[in-house]
C-alpha cells in the first residue's frame, strides 16, 4: 500500500512539473470598425515575472493594464493562469498588428505571437438613448470656426475651436491628443487669459461653451491648404438614472472618456493679382503708412546722421522686407538697425517696423537721397498702392571739398570722385606769443587762494541742517517710507504685464505710503486699524473704502487671471487714491 501511495505521490508532481509553458495573446474580434474597441489578453500558465507589453502601434490605449491571476488544485491538480488586458481602439484604416508581448519564466523568456487586425471605416454603432457613451457622444463637440475660407496670400484669418457640452455635464481632465502643424502658415496663438463656460447655441440647441483656442494665420503658399484636425481627450460626469427597485430612481453620475475632434478644414489660398503689380512691390498685403525720416539734413564732415525708414499699419508687418535706400559714395554707411514694435491681436498684426541706417559723410558738399517707393496690396481695395517718399536734401557744411563734381547734375544726381586721405599741406601759419602772463599775482590766483575761506560759512550751516534732519527721527521715517512708496509705485509700473511682480510692488506701495502717513509699523498694518486711523484724521470715507478695496484686490489678483488692462486699471486706481488720501491728510 506504501508502494501505491509512494508512486501516485510521483506521479502527479512529475506531471505537475512536466506542464508545458503557454504564453498567449488572445483579442476579442479580429476585425473592426475606425470607431470600435477591442480587448487583447497576454495570458501564461505559469507564475511569470518581468511582463513587458507591445508598444501597440497604430492603436490607442484606452483601458488598461488590468491584471487576474487563477489559481486551484483540484483532485491533485495544479491549475495556474495569469494575465495582463488592454482595451484598445484603432488610430488608423487598414491592416495593423499586434506585436509580441515577453514574459520571463524560470530563466527564459517567452513571447506571444503576433496578430494581426483589420480596422474598416467607422461603423454605425446601436444607440441606447439611456446609455452614458451615447449620451457624452451626442452632447458634446469640438467646432473649428474659420474666419475666411479662400483669402489671399498673406491675408490674415482666424480659426477658433469652441467646445460645445451639454450644460448638465461635468467636463474634467482636458487635454489635447492631436495638434495641427498649420503647414503652409505663419501662425500665432492668441493667449486666452481664462477658459470660461459660457452659454452658447448648436444646431439650434442650448450649449454650454468653452472658446478653447485662438490661432491667427497667415497663408504664405497659394492652392489647397488643409488644416489638420485638432483632437482632444476629456472625461465628462453624465447624469443617469439608477433604479433603486420598484418605482424608486435616483439620480447618479458616470464618468465616460471621450475623444473629440474638429474636424480638417481646407482653406483654398488665392494668388495676388498680377495685373497692375509694381517692380517696388516685396509681399506687404494690408493697410500702411510709409515714412523716410532723417535726424537731420544739415550737418559737418565726421558727423553722423540717421535715416529712419518705417512702415505701421496693419497687416503682415513680420513677413516682409523694408525698401533699401540709394546712398552717395561720399558717406560711409553702417547695416541698418531693424526694430519691430507689433502686436498680434485676433483681429492681425498691428503697429510699426523700421530700419535706422547710420550715415557718416566724409565731403562737403550738397547730397540727394533719391526718392523710395513702398508697394503694398490692400485688401479692402483689392488693388495695390504705392506711396513714395520725398527727395531728402543732406547739407554737409564743413569738411573736404570735393575734388571733382559732374557738372549735369540735371537728375540730381552727385557724383564723388576719389579723393586724397592724406593731410593737406598747411599753407598759413599760426604763431603763438612766446612770452606768457604768469600764474603768480594774476586774478585766477587770487580767486583760488580765497574761495576756500567762503566756502566754510557755507559748509558750518550745511552741517548744522543736516544735524537737524538726523535727530528728526520721526521725520526722517516719514520721508524714507514717502520715498520708498513711490520707488515702488514705479518698479509697479515697470511691471506693467508682469502679474505677481507688479502685485507685489503695488502692495509695498501702498503699505510704505500708510507707514509715511500713519505713522505705523509692519505688525501695526491690519485693515480695520488702518481704515480708523484714516478716517480719524478727516480722511474720505469713500476714498478709504476704495483704498482697502484696493489691498484686497492686490492680495488676491496675484493669485487670480489678470489681464494687462486690468493691471493697467489698478494702477490708476492706487495713482489717484494716494494722491488723493495725501491731499486730504
């Protein structure tokens, strides 16, 4: 009986460990829709360890890893099974594959073989109207709103994506999957300082609206432009309702990951007419005004003037080039110095480009600076201008002569020939007295021997007023904390646009005017102790209500989205109540 018990026992425990290892991939459906899930499982008989999952190219990873693990022994045998599940939903049409997932077991590694999907067009999926997915899917929409459809080249358009979600929803965890490269644009994105629901319309139904970007384009190649899609996750809280059993529903919220998409646009880009085109045109499309000014028309030989040459208006002011001047061969000219002063609101750039050149005439003589002409295509017109500058006349007063000039200068054209740089030989003498008036006994001597002795009335009362201003100690802090808020006040205006160093320069401010005019310390600087002390030396009382309004609005917008005009509003505001409060105190 021994020898039976003994060979069973041997028996199951070489099965047991004769099991051969199976590492498995198994998908749920080997074929579906653009639109459609599936499930792939990585599944081992064995108690594997260093699991490593394909990329999964081509395929989004929407749910997972989930990970179960089985275990029995039933009538002696041992029964194992773990695995690892994703689901999945395809990026992309047409045959995709599943690549290997490893596994390590007792030393070895183990791979899965690879399987291979076909993804077809999107199918139309059943609608339950109760169901979450179907609720988020109709109830939610990202729009790409384009400005202009077919516009010139270089003619600014806009393209702002709003989303669109049912008002009972709750939107969370928003973030972009997919950006458009805008391929053949100049584009900008417009800051948008705070993303807020707003009411809106779609298709004729109440929204709930976010305006999520802004971008502002610049087409700088004609034809078929498309727009790439924008694409975004989100998670949305849909309300159901849940059956509590009889006739008792309550009403709950699931959360349902959905990814919406603008859509591609095409925007067809048309070519600027031809006809009527001058030579001077270089690709400015808006409306401009063209300036050629000099620092100065008159001036010596060794003196150096400058020409400003600028454009403002409005238009594609980044994406073209300023005219070039014709200059005389007598001045020696230095590379311009390009400035740009634009702004890029929604609407296009806006503001003034320049080119300063610095000129350095080495002749005397009178010089021309020929005519410039500046093109443009206007937009609203649909016709080219060109605006031209007026002939500048440059009046060299002193210096070399010119060692020959053309004589038909009927265009009024200068021409300088070469001349020498080597000094001219002095022709008149210039003798100076060899006897000189001495130093000693002369007036200047006199003056220098006795001013110091004037000078010590002078320094006796400067040192006795300054020993009156030092044992002004209340004085002197009054005058230091006077000081001290209006260097603020301007370090404030300097961060104009700066939001947490402008707050913080306001607040400084306005505290060290308080201590100047209250006569308070740090630990002294509550509101109600200021608003009473204020108001007990006749101060306004709607002035001080402002101003604490105001130390309220300091401490929370550095903390808050604040825009440059607001910024600007604050200032104003802090400007006239201290100087209003100093008035009255």
């Amino acid at each position: 009986m021994n020898k039976i018990y003994f060979y069973i026992v041997f028996l199951i425990t070489t099965l047991t460990f004769a099991q051969e290892v199976k590492f498995e991939a198994k998908v749920s459906k080997s074929a579906l829709g653009l639109n459609e899930k599936l499930q792939v499982s990585f599944a081992i008989n064995q108690d594997g360890d260093n699991f490593s999952p394909p990329n999964f190219e081509g395929f989004k990873v929407v749910g997972g890893p989930f990970q179960s693990t089985n275990f029995s022994w039933v009538n002696g045998v041992k029964s194992f099974n773990r695995s690892y599940s994703y689901v999945l939903q395809p990026r992309q049409k047409g045959t995709l594959t599943i690549k290997s997932a490893t596994i390590e077991y007792d030393g070895e590694t183990y791979k899965t073989q690879p399987i291979k999907i076909t993804v077809t067009n999107a199918v139309e999926m059943p609608k339950d109207p109760n169901s979450p997915d179907y609720k988020a899917g109709e109830g939610i929409h990202l729009v790409a709103e384009v400005s202009k459809g077919n516009p010139y080249l270089n003619e600014p358009i806009t393209v702002v994506y709003k989303l669109y979600f049912d008002p009972r929803f709750t939107v969370q965890n928003v973030r972009e999957v997919e950006n458009p490269k805008y391929n053949g644009f100049w584009s900008q994105h417009i800051d948008i300082a705070k993303l807020e629901a707003v009411p809106g319309t779609y298709n004729g139904q109440d929204y709930a609206m976010v305006v999520w970007r802004k971008v502002l384009l610049y087409p700088q190649e004609t034809g078929v432009k498309e727009l790439e899609p924008l694409k975004i996750d989100l998670d949305v809280l849909v309300p159901v309702q849940k059956n509590m059993g009889g006739f008792f529903t309550v009403r709950d919220y699931e959360n349902v990951s959905k990814t919406v998409s603008a859509g591609a646009k095409s925007i067809t880009v048309k070519p600027l007419p031809e006809e009527g085109k001058p030579s001077s045109f270089k690709g400015a499309v808006g409306n401009f005004d063209f300036k050629v000014k000099p620092s100065k028309t008159e001036l010596k030989s060794g003196e150096s003037l400058d020409l400003e040459i600028s454009v403002s208006g409005d238009g594609n002011l980044k994406l073209f080039n300023l005219p070039k001047p014709e200059f005389a061969s007598a001045f020696e000219v230095f590379d311009p110095q390009h400035q740009e002063q634009v702004q890029t609101p929604l609407s296009g750039m806006t503001g003034k480009i320049s080119d300063t050149y610095t000129l350095i005439p080495q002749v005397k003589g009178k010089y021309t600076i020929k005519p410039i002409e500046f093109s443009y295509f206007d937009i609203a017109t649909k016709s080219y201008k060109t605006i031209t500058s007026e002939a500048i006349e440059i009046n060299v007063l002193q210096g070399k002569e010119n060692v020959a000039s053309n004589e038909n200068n009927s265009a009024n054209k200068q021409k300088v020939e070469k001349y020498n740089t080597f000094q001219f030989i002095k022709l008149n003498s210039e003798f100076q007295a060899l006897a000189k008036e001495d130093f000693f006994g002369s007036s200047k001597f006199y003056m220098l021997l006795f001013a110091p002795f004037l000078l010590i009335p002078i320094i006796i009362l400067a040192k006795k007023k300054k020993e009156a201003i030092d044992a002004d100690v209340v004085g002197n802090k009054i005058r230091r904390n006077t000081k001290l808020a209006k260097k603020f006040l301007s370090e404030a205006k300097k961060q104009l646009g700066n939001k947490v160093p402008f707050y913080m320069a306001m607040e400084k401010a306005m505290h060290n005017f308080l201590k100047a005019k209250l006569h308070l310390e740090t630990s002294e600087m509550s509101k109600e102790n200021i608003q009473e002390l204020l108001l007990a030396k006749n101060a306004n009382s709607e002035i001080v209500s402002e101003f604490i309004a105001l130390m309220n609005d300091c401490e929370f917008a550095r903390y808050t989205p604040s825009s440059d005009v607001a910024m600007q509003k604050d200032y104003d505001r802090a400007v006239t109540l201290i100087s209003d409060l100093e008035k009255q105190l």
